[in-house]
C-alpha cells in the first residue's frame, strides 16, 4: 500500500515524539482518522467541541 498524506503526517509527528493529538473528527480529517487506526504509536482523543480540542491541548 502507498503512503497516504495522512501516514506521512503521523510519521513525522512521531519523528517529533508527539504522543498525542486532540480534535473533533469529521469529513475534512477523515484520510487521517484512517491512518491514525493503522498506527499505534500516537493516541487520538476525541472532544465535543473544536474548540474544547484547542483548550486541552495548550493545557497539555
């Protein structure tokens, strides 16, 4: 299988030890939902709100 846009920008976040990303999912991210599932080395935490997304990761 070929590397997809959303592959190669998980690639490079775990090449800069990201652990984490916070969002809302929905039509415009769903090419990187599907490359988040066949990877296990970043968590997705889904929120409610894009916004509430934004709050928890500058908390974070």
């Amino acid at each position: 299988m070929t590397m997809t846009v959303g592959d190669f920008l998980l690639q490079r976040l775990d090449e800069w030890r990201v652990g984490r990303i916070y969002g809302y999912p929905g039509d415009g991210i769903n090419g990187f939902l599907a490359a988040m599932r066949r990877q296990d080395r970043i968590r997705f935490v889904q929120t409610r709100h894009e916004e509430l997304a934004a709050f928890m990761a500058c908390a974070h």
